[in-house]
C-alpha cells in the first residue's frame, strides 16, 4: 500500500549512498517528520492505511496485537533535533532511489539539496516482517524523494565555525 507524503522535512538522509551502521552496510533511506498539527490529516490517513494494510495481510482474522508500527513513531518519544511535536515515518530501499528537483530533474549528491531539514514529496510502499530478530513490524520501503524547498538544516547548532577561529597575525 503506498504513501506519498507532501512537504515533509527530511531527516537522516542516506539517499546517494547506503546508510552503513556498525561497519555494515544498510539500506538508502530516510526519515521524514510531519508536524501533528498541519500534517494531522496525513498522520491519520498513514494510521487508517497501516490498519487497511495489516487487515490484508490477516483477512478473516484479528490483527495480532503484538504487530509494532516499526516505520511510523511519535517524534516526542526521540531525542533529536527538530522531532518534537512531529510523527516520524521511516523508509529504506536495497536499490538506489529516484531522486528529482521540484521540475523532475534526476538530482545527484554533488547538487547540495538534499539534506536534513529541508522539505521534501516522498513515496513510501509498506511491507510485512514477521522476523526472529525485529519480530512482527510493519516497515516501509522508500520508492522515490522530490525536493520542495530548503529549510533550517538540523544538527547545525547555534555557532558558525569561522567564529570559533582567530584572525592569525605573521607573529604566530
């Protein structure tokens, strides 16, 4: 079942190249947070498409309750920047992702615009795990990413770098 999801930010990018987690190499993905309030209708046709998409996957029966929502979280519950008062909708491809501009102009890393806090159109497809490691979840995989607009890029914090250096003088 697909999502797509209209300016939303972007966080923790790895769309040019795949995420790598203790020495392993992981997926393309991404994280894209909506604000509960302007994205309220969103957030609850997301929960009305995961409870359609599990009552699929277990017709005639109910939908065991031990199912974590493993791609879709409270923000409020994470300590990151710019999380707080957003859902947090997670996606992750094996294959390299389409990647466009706002006129559908295939994007590459050397462009610059994508990173986190920008806002961005995504298209998610979820999927099913009943796995030994992660147990039943249901996840998402990341089918493509259009940049919208640029925003305030999170992790930045409040300093620049030049201010932390010193104009140098011939004497030093």
């Amino acid at each position: 079942m697909k999502i797509k999801l209209q300016n939303v930010r972007l966080s923790f990018p790895s769309l040019f190249q795949k995420a790598v987690f203790e020495g392993k190499e992981g997926k393309f993905e991404a994280t894209f947070l909506l604000d509960k309030e302007s994205h309220a209708s969103l957030i609850s046709e997301i929960n009305d498409k995961i409870d359609k998409f599990l009552t699929s996957k277990f017709p005639g029966q109910a939908v065991p309750k031990s199912i974590k929502r493993t791609c879709f979280q409270d923000g409020d519950t994470k300590d990151y920047d710019g999380y707080a008062n957003q859902m947090a909708i997670k996606g992750g491809s094996n294959r390299r992702i389409t990647i466009i501009d706002r006129d559908k102009a295939p994007l590459t890393e050397e462009d610059g615009k994508l990173y986190a806090g920008c806002y961005v159109n995504a298209v998610l497809e979820l999927w099913y795990s009943d796995h030994n490691l992660g147990g039943k979840q249901v996840l998402a995989n990341l089918n493509g990413v259009q940049f919208v607009k640029d925003g305030e890029a999170f992790g930045d914090g409040d300093s620049n770098a030049l201010d932390d250096f010193d104009e140098l003088n011939d004497e030093f």
